[in-house]
C-alpha cells in the first residue's frame, strides 16, 4: 500500500495543530503578539501561552481570534477537536476517554478524590501536582481535565451518577478558597437534571468497594465497562463476568447512601465548616 501524501506538511495532532495555525496566521499578518492583545483587548502572554500549546485558550478568545484574522469558525473547529482529542491524556487513559466520550450513561464512585468531570481547576490542579506534574505539563493537564465537563452539559448530555465517600468531602485543599469552590461546584452540578450526586457516609461501614475508584460506562451497543483507578494507574474492565461483579458491588453501596437531597444537605454542611477569608 503507498504511503499516504502529506498535502500541506503541517501536524495532524489536533493540540500542536492548533497551536500552529494560529502562529502561521499571526505570521502571515506580520503582526507580534503584543500588537494582537492590544487589539483584542486580551493579555499578549495569553496568546503565547496558545501558539506554544501550553494553553487552548477560552472559546470566546478563540472566536475574536477568527474574525481578526477573517477565518470564520476555522480556528474555533480547530479549537473543539483539540479539546476533545484523547491523545492530551496519559496514555493509559487514553482508551478510556474515548469511551467516556461516547457513553450513554455513566455511574462513578469515588473512594478518595472527586471526579474529573465534577472537579474544579483548583482541585484538579492540586490533585495533578501531588502526582508529580508540574509547569507545562501540569497546565495541558488541568485544561485536558476541566475541558472534558463539557460531555455533561451538552443539550445531550448522558446522565450521570456519582457517589463520594464521606472521605472525600472530609479531605480539603490547602487552599480554602479553591476548597470552597469545589463544594460549592459541586452543589451547582447537582441541580443539572442528568446528575445524581450521593454521599456514602462512614457510619454505613465497611463495603465492597472499599479500595476502589471507579467508573462504570454504558456504551451505544448496550455493553457496559468499567474503570478502576488509583493514584498510580488504571485499568479498563471489559470483561463481563469482572463487570458484572463490580455492578453488584456497586448496587449494594449504593442502598447505603445518602438520597440525593440529604446529600445536598451533607455538601451544605461541609461548606460550612470550611473558614471564611479574613475580613481586610
């Protein structure tokens, strides 16, 4: 078979060719970054940040970006198919993601962190760091993470339902405010009509999954996998009889949860406690 022709040279992955063709634009108009933030009103080191890769940049400077340099709606598809490209994951997620992306519905628990899906970027950053990312990599990594909410506020949005130990909302951030902004993200989230937000309390005891991060998938041909994770790896489940073994695991931890309500009620409760910024 011949080798397939390369017609214009530049990348086919969807991040570093995004980041290319808005340095190939800006080039083409002889313009430097500072010319362009002062003429879109934003930062210059924002555009600096995009054209190395290390950022994505907001939707919204991406469409400025499209009617100064009169490419209607290319930069922001080109935008979209870097946010939604698996291969900005760690390679071991990478299956995963796509999965993830075409469930029908989904159905987590989570042992000792919140979700990516429901994470805010102060905490999907402090999580990222206690893993040993740090400078470009760690801010690729946030933005990958935080960007994949989208799959839940779509008009199409699968449902989803998530059950977090008591655990979880008992281990805080070092930072208070970014702390108070994921408990109160999460009280947001769970009024979206296609989230269910449980909490397991300590006093249900010991169960089944006791150790285990985990996510279930359904996927468009009525099969169901799933994800368990740790700090240190993850591995897909696809195999029936393992399945099905967690889903039962799953339904009994499940009876031993908050309602939905009390759970709101317990996430209240939690941000409470957490210390207010010392008045100035």
């Amino acid at each position: 078979m011949p080798s397939r022709r390369v017609v214009t040279g530049r990348s086919q992955e969807p991040r570093r060719r995004f980041a290319e063709e808005l340095r190939l634009l800006r080039g083409a108009r002889g313009e430097s970054l500072r010319q362009v933030g002062e003429r879109l009103g934003w930062d210059p080191s924002t555009f600096g940040k995009m054209e190395s890769g290390e950022s994505l940049g907001s939707p919204e400077i991406v469409e400025a970006l499209d009617q100064h340099y009169g490419t209607p709606g290319l930069l922001l598809t080109l935008w979209e198919l870097a946010l939604a490209d698996p291969s900005q994951f760690r390679e071991q997620c990478r299956r995963y993601m796509v999965l993830e992306a075409e469930a029908v519905s989904l159905w987590h628990f989570g042992v000792s962190t919140v979700h990516g899906l429901l994470q805010t970027p102060g905490y999907a950053r402090e999580v990222l760091t206690v893993g040993g990312l740090k400078d470009k990599e760690l801010n690729q990594q946030v933005e990958a993470r935080t960007g994949r909410q989208k799959l839940l506020v779509d008009e199409d949005a699968p449902p989803f339902r998530s059950i977090l130990s008591e655990a979880v909302l008992r281990t805080p951030l070092r930072d208070a405010q970014e702390w108070r902004e994921q408990l109160e993200f999460l009280l947001e989230v769970s009024e979206r009509p296609n989230i269910a937000l449980q909490v397991l309390p300590q006093s249900a005891g010991l169960y089944g999954l006791v150790s285990t991060d985990l996510m279930f998938l359904r996927l468009l041909d009525g099969t169901t996998v799933a994800y368990a994770e740790s700090a240190h790896r993850g591995e897909l489940i696809e195999e029936n009889v393992s399945v099905e073994r967690l889903r039962r695991a799953y339904d009994l931890m499940r009876d031993l949860a908050l309602s939905p309500v009390e759970s709101r009620k317990f996430i209240l409760r939690m941000l409470e406690e957490v210390p207010c910024e010392p008045s100035i």
